[in-house]
C-alpha cells in the first residue's frame, strides 16, 4: 500500500512540473485555463491528463488534432514514481527520503526547460537553494546521516569543480563553458551530499553527456554547433549517485 502511494505522488509530482515548465516560460497561469493540448489548444477531460494510463490509451497522440503528445512527457512520468520507490527503498530516513524526492523532483523541472528553451531563470534556482537550506538545518539538528562538515565540503568542491572548470575551458577557448543557470546549480545541489558524492556527480555527468553527444552528433540528430541541455546529464549523475552508488 505504500508503494502505491509512494508511485501516486511520484506522477503527481511528474504532471505538476510538466506543467510548469510549459506553462512559466510562456507566462501562462499555473491554475488556469484548464489542461489543454500543446498544438490544437484544445481542453483535455479528466481522463486525458491521467500520467502514463492517458499516454498509452492515446497512444502517444492528441485525440483531437492527432499531432504526438512529446515523448519526454511520458519518460517523466515514468522517471519520478521510479525513483521515488527506489529511494523509498534505499534509504531508511524519512527526513533523507523527502529530500532527495524534492532534489531530484526540481531537478528534473529544470531539465524540461533547459530541454525547452535552454535557460533558467533565478526563481528556477531558487528552489534547489530552498531544499539545500532545508538540508542544512536538518543535519544540523540531527535529523540526517551526516553531520553539517560532511556537506560544507560538498559545497566547496562543487564551487571548486565549477570554478577550475570554468577557468581552464575559458582559457583555451575564451568562452563560458556552460550557462550562468549551470553554475549556480552545481553549488545548490552539491549541498545535499559530501565531496566524494559531488566528485561522482560530476564525473558520471560528464561522461554521460560527452557519450551522448557524440551519438547524437555521429547519428544527425543535431549538429555539432548546438547548444546541449546540461542539466538533464546532472540530474543523471545526481540519480546514479543516490540510487545505485
């Protein structure tokens, strides 16, 4: 019964964020309208905004103008109730379980519009600040594994792997090596875990992102002069480091 419920917030959470992510950059009102389709605008019953079941039932489509529904729609709402079991499982504190859920939960908010539009705005960021805050006063309490040092240093070596970074790419090509959003986001989230955990983030992120924009590239889905969303690569990382490592 608590898996179930546990997978039910996890799509609830997946549908909001979907929602705000398209709704915010394109100044619409998180309350209304009503749902409705991204091409034909047409208002969506309540059995067409079900996360998953209304995906496969249309399968993948808009039953009014018949264009795809987007497939990162349904990768999403797939992705957090997952992770909200796995971390259920995996971790034994509430107070770490709650967190991680909303670490990875704003994460995947600020992929879909780093995947949309590529930038993120401060208000964006400002919810990663708000859950390492929380972090912060919880280990300090006692609520959490690890007492406040153990993420002070995760704090340093994200400032410090975005500033080395920063300075050896700009050194050599003169340029930002990735957006102003990226680099505010590398120190809030680096909050939530110790240096070693940071470090991992880091390595795995990269690798992923380098391996998938190299196939990307080497197929002809995008040219070689495209700007990658870095963000989805660190919530991957992030992922890897609480699930599996």
């Amino acid at each position: 019964m608590e898996l179930i419920i546990i997978v039910v917030l996890g799509m609830i959470a997946a549908s909001f964020i979907e929602t705000l992510a398209y709704r915010t950059q394109r100044g619409i009102s998180i309350v209304t309208p009503p749902s409705f389709c991204d091409h034909c605008h047409t208002k969506l019953k309540f059995y067409e905004k079900i996360p998953v079941l209304s995906w496969i039932i249309l399968r993948g489509k808009c039953r009014y103008c018949g264009n795809r529904i987007p497939v990162k729609y349904i990768i999403n709402e797939l992705f957090l109730p997952v992770i909200y079991v796995l971390l259920y499982i995996k971790y034994k504190n509430l107070y770490e379980i709650a967190l991680y859920a909303y670490l990875v939960t704003v994460m995947a908010y600020l992929s879909l519009l780093d995947i949309d539009i590529g930038t993120i705005s401060m208000y964006d960021i400002a919810a990663l600040y708000i859950g390492s805050a929380v972090n912060t006063v919880l280990s300090f309490t006692g609520h959490l594994t690890f007492v406040p040092k153990h993420y002070f240093f995760g704090l340093i070596s994200g400032i410090t792997i975005v500033m080395v970074s920063f300075l050896i790419v700009y050194a050599i090509k003169k340029r930002i090596p990735m957006g102003a959003g990226d680099l505010l986001i590398i120190p809030a989230f680096s909050l939530f875990f110790g240096y070693r955990e940071v470090i991992t983030i880091m390595i795995v992120s990269a690798t992923a992102g380098i391996f998938a924009g190299i196939f990307l590239m080497i197929t002809g889905i995008v040219k070689r002069e495209h700007k990658f969303p870095m963000i989805p690569y660190l919530t991957f990382g992030i992922v890897v480091q609480l699930i599996l490592l």
